[in-house]
C-alpha cells in the first residue's frame, strides 16, 4: 500500500498562490479546496495543502517533530 504525503505550507493570498503554481503547472484536489485552502497535487501520492492564516490559527499548536533516521538497506 503506498503512503501518502500531505505537508501545509501558509499562504498570505490563497488566489494568487493558486494563480502562481496553475501557472507552473501543478493541478488541484477540489475536494480539499475552498475559500481558505487549497491542495496542490505534486505527484501521485504527494500534495502540498496551502492554508491561509485563518485556516492555520484552528489547526493544533504541535511542535516541530525530529526526524528519524532510516537506515539503508
């Protein structure tokens, strides 16, 4: 089963940043999407959801996670 891979990244002008990465190329999930977010599809199985700072201010106040290091095989 593939996994998938969501990150957030804010956003000051949810419009324009949906404008610049059309433009770039990138297509959206409009189940993720509304006035105050939206999601980028990068690659099958990673997106990138672009949240406003109302959107950013209800999500939890987690600390930053350190990641593991994977050992190679």
């Amino acid at each position: 089963m593939a996994s998938k891979i969501f990150f957030n990244l804010a956003v000051k002008d949810l419009k324009k940043s949906i404008d610049f990465f059309t433009t770039l190329g990138f297509s959206f999930n409009t189940q993720f999407t509304d006035a105050s977010a939206t999601c980028i599809i990068i690659r099958e199985n990673i997106f990138a959801m672009l949240l406003t700072k109302n959107v950013l201010k209800i999500l939890p106040k987690n600390k930053f996670v350190t990641p593991i290091k994977i050992p190679k095989y």
